[in-house]
C-alpha cells in the first residue's frame, strides 16, 4: 500500500508580515514545497492592510494547492493595540484559508514548539534550527516563514497521530 501525499500549508499571522510554509506529507516524510512572508504597507490603512493580507493569501494559496492549513494561534501582547491588531490579521487569515475550502487547524506557539523541539518553551532559534533538520537543504525566507514550516510540522505530526488512532478504532 503506498502511502498518500498530503500538501500542508502553516501560518504564521501578523499584520506587518505573515510566514507561510509549505510542505508536502507522505507517510511520516516530510517535505518542503515552499515558504514566504506577505509584507503589507505600513503607510496604508489596517482596511487597505488587511485587503492586502487576504490577496496575497489567496494567490499563494491558488499557486501551491495546499489540501489543509494550520494557523498559530494569537498570544497577547503587553500592548492591547498590537493585539488587537494582531486578532485582526488572524481572523483573516483564518478566513482567507476557509473561504478557499481549506480545513484549518489552530496551534497554540507551546504545541507547535513541543511538536517540533520536544519542548513547549524552547526559543526561536532552537524551533528554527529543528526545521532545518527535518527540511533538509531548505532556504527559509525569514523568521516568520520558519514558524509557519513549524506551524505545518506541527500540524503534519497531530494530523499522523490522528490518522493512526483512526486507523486502530477501524482495526478494533
């Protein structure tokens, strides 16, 4: 039996910049198919901000087919307008990923740390430099593009467990 291919997308949303990351899921294979940042305008307005958000989503959405996608969930800030801000951009996000009829996922940044480190406080560069690892040979395009490929890791790990509790409740 050969195993499916299944394409994750991972988010990582911000209004300044959102990290996607791409990869591609055969069995318990990881790849990586793609990533990026969409940068907004900082002098535009948040509407006009947010409409640029949910274009450039919706073009690499179209450009890589991904079959489901995985957001991180917001964390609050000190600052209440950054977080307001913040909730924003992850609502389109989130909307942007189910108006294309994608099933969408949520992490919270501990899961997606644990999932990918072992470890749900590790830091940055250590969540970064275990992406690496397990995309060998990838060229990330910023910090937010590597937490969107932990983002998919993340997703592509809870998404395998579920797939093989499935698999024994049928064998059962």
């Amino acid at each position: 039996m050969t195993a499916r291919t299944v394409r994750l997308i991972g988010l990582d949303p911000g209004l300044g910049a959102t990290g996607w990351g791409v990869i591609d899921v055969t069995g318990t294979r990881l790849s990586h198919v793609a990533n990026g940042v969409l940068r907004t305008d900082q002098k535009a307005s948040l509407a006009a901000r947010l409409v640029e958000l949910h274009e450039g989503l919706k073009l690499v959405i179209a450009d890589w087919r991904p079959a489901e996608a995985a957001v991180e969930e917001t964390f609050v800030n000190k600052n209440p307008t950054s977080t307001l801000k913040l909730g924003q951009a992850r609502g389109v996000v989130l909307m942007t990923a189910a108006l294309t009829g994608l099933k969408v996922a949520e992490y919270t940044p501990n899961h997606v740390k644990k999932a990918v480190v072992g470890v749900g406080h590790a830091d940055k560069d250590q969540v970064h430099a275990m992406v690496q690892r397990l995309l060998p040979g990838v060229s990330i395009a910023g910090a937010d593009a590597a937490d969107a490929l932990a983002v998919a890791i993340a997703h592509a790990h809870a998404a395998g467990s579920a797939a093989v509790i499935a698999m024994g409740k049928r064998m059962a």
